[in-house]
C-alpha cells in the first residue's frame, strides 16, 4: 500500500470554540489498498488489500466524554485506557471513542478457551500425527503457488536474502505456512480480537493486554486507523503473521515507501528475514537431516507407518521461535525444500 497520499491518525486536543459557534462533526477516511503488479501470474494470489487506513481529522472533535458501548462497565478496559494515557500520552477521549466501538467475539473466546472434552478415554494413542500435519502444507497447491510467489517477487526474495543472510526458500515457505502466500491473512479485526482476548478470557490475558498495547502504539506510529486492520482470531497480522509486538520490533518497510506495511508482499518478505536473522539463523546451514534412531539433539515424529526420528541443528530451533511445534518447524523445512526445487525447475526450463 502506497500510504504517502494519505495523512496520519493526529490526536490534538479540542479547541475551544466561542458560545455562538457549534461544533462541526467531519470525518473522512481516506481508502488505498496494497500496490500490485499487472502482470501477475495465474497461480499467484490476489494482491491483498491491507486493513489499515489513516484517518484524515482527529477523532477528538466528536468524541464522548466517557466510554460507552460492550466496555463501558468493565473496569479493567477504564484501567487500560487510564494507563494509554498517563504511560503512552493518548488521549482519553481518543480512547474513549475507540474503544466505544469494540466488540466482544464469542468465538474468539471459544477458540482460546476449548470446551473439555468428555468423552471416553481413547483405548491406544493414536498414532500418524505428523502424517496428518504434514498433509496440510506439503500440498501441490503449495508447492506450485511457493513456486509462483517466489517467481514474482524474485527481486525482493533475493535482496531479503543477502541483506539478512536467509536462505530464500525458508522465507517463502514461512509465508506459505502462515497464509498461504496471502490468500488467509484472516478476517478477524485486530482491535476485536486483542480486546476480546485481554477483557473477557483469562488464560492469557496478560500477554494479550501487552499485545494490544503495542497494538495501539503501532497504529499511532505507522498511521493506521486501529479501527481497520484484519487478521487472525489471535491478534497476528499480514503474509507473515506477526503479533502487534514482533511488529513494532521486526518489520521492516523494505520497500522504502515510509511505512511498515506487512500486507505488503515486498514489507513482508523483508520482515520475515529479518525475524529469522534476529532469532539466530545461519546461512546455507543445516535445518533437520533424518536419521534412524533417537539420539542426542534427535526429534521423534508419530508418522502413519511409523516413527520419523531427525536430527535438527539450530536453524530448526530459529523456525520453532515462529512457533514452538516440532510438526510446524518440520512442515516449514520439508515445504521450503520442495518449493525449492520446484522453483529451480522452473527457471531451468524458462532458459
């Protein structure tokens, strides 16, 4: 998205007017959606369209002077708001607006609080775990789509790569796990998802107040309306899924437009990069190598025809930091293989 149209999110305080005038109410939204290519190729996802749009006024000027709406009793979000305010200098009517239009995601609650299951003990484990895992991403439609992607944003995959010293086919592959290569951003809004979680569950309320903290201050930094952006039930954004704190720390605006943008394919190649060469990644070394038994620095995997045991080195570990699976890191190894090598097949036979 090409955000250099459009103006920032100002928080001024009101001004005071004279007692024959009255306040006039305007507000504007200024709509852009992500920068695409014309020429984008059949197996290539739409360009996506990023849920985050500046506001042209402050919201100040027709603000209520006290929250209102699903939060107006909960003394927790009054709390969160007093802290924005005295910790970070929002203001309190800002707030107060903002969080006047939030709403409560019951399967938001759902989803972070599973009901028990009570049904009867299974009589064996049941085996063939990571089969069934990998049948999810290890797909044609994956492979063919990593291909593409990488293809078409050839430029960007390459310069990511020696700027932070990242194999290229791991920085396509995290996307295609994450969002299948943009086409599953989610369609959940942040400011749902992030409220909801902090206010109404209690297994993890802590984190996600901190994250829609940080949240809150991305949007003021970048300029996005906090009232726009999508993504998952959980509050991750954009091809890579970043969670508002690793956006504020790693996104990178890699296309040199002035805005961290990670709905942007060229924001989000570099920022994957970066994530893995913060965690620790070491160039052109070793991910996993499969061996015959369990051994020291060796992961066990449930396979439908048996045991999988492999060897992993600590680029496995940096992939774990996206998200702590021995199945996850190992799909994303075993995906970003078979992109490869399709992509090289491909450039083989275009020559």
């Amino acid at each position: 998205m090409d955000y250099r149209s459009t103006l920032k999110i100002k928080e001024t305080p009101v001004k005071n007017t004279s007692s024959t005038c009255a306040l006039q109410l305007a507000l504007a939204l200024a709509l852009t959606g992500c920068a695409s290519n014309p020429s984008v190729q059949p197996n290539t996802p739409p360009p996506v369209d990023t849920a985050a749009t500046p506001l042209t006024q402050p919201l100040e000027e027709y603000q209520p002077p006290v929250l209102t709406g699903t939060y107006s009793n909960s003394p927790a979000v009054q709390d969160f708001i007093r802290h924005m305010v005295f910790e970070h200098k929002f203001s309190e009517s800002y707030l107060n607006n903002l969080f006047a239009q939030a709403k409560r995601l019951d399967y938001v609650i759902r989803l972070e609080n599973p009901a028990p299951y009570n049904g009867p003990a299974p009589s064996h484990p049941k085996v063939g775990g990571w089969t069934r895992y990998r049948q999810q991403f290890l797909t044609e439609a994956h492979i063919n789509n990593g291909a593409a992607f990488w293809s078409n944003n050839e430029d960007s995959i390459r310069k990511a790569s020696a700027t932070y010293g990242v194999d290229p086919e791991y920085i396509v592959a995290i996307i295609g796990v994450e969002t299948f290569f943009g086409r599953n951003v989610g369609k959940t809004r942040i400011l749902d998802a992030l409220t909801t979680l902090a206010f109404d569950t209690q297994r993890r309320a802590g984190f996600f107040k901190s994250e829609l903290e940080n949240f809150l201050l991305m949007s003021r930094e970048e300029g996005y309306d906090p009232l726009k952006p999508v993504g998952s039930w959980a509050g991750a954004m954009g091809l890579g899924q970043f969670m508002p704190s690793s956006f504020r720390t790693l996104a990178v605006d890699f296309n040199n437009d002035g805005h961290r943008n990670l709905w942007d394919q060229c924001d989000a190649i570099g920022s994957v990069a970066h994530y893995f060469s913060r965690h620790g990644w070491q160039n052109t070394m070793p991910v996993a190598n499969q061996t015959k038994s369990y051994g020291e620095s060796t992961i066990e995997l449930s396979a439908a025809k048996g045991s999988e045991f492999w060897r992993v080195h600590p680029n496995f570990k940096v992939i774990k930091k996206y998200n702590n699976s021995d199945k996850y890191a190992m799909a994303v190894h075993q995906l970003a293989q078979a992109i490869k090598q399709r992509y090289m097949m491909t450039v083989a036979s275009s020559r």
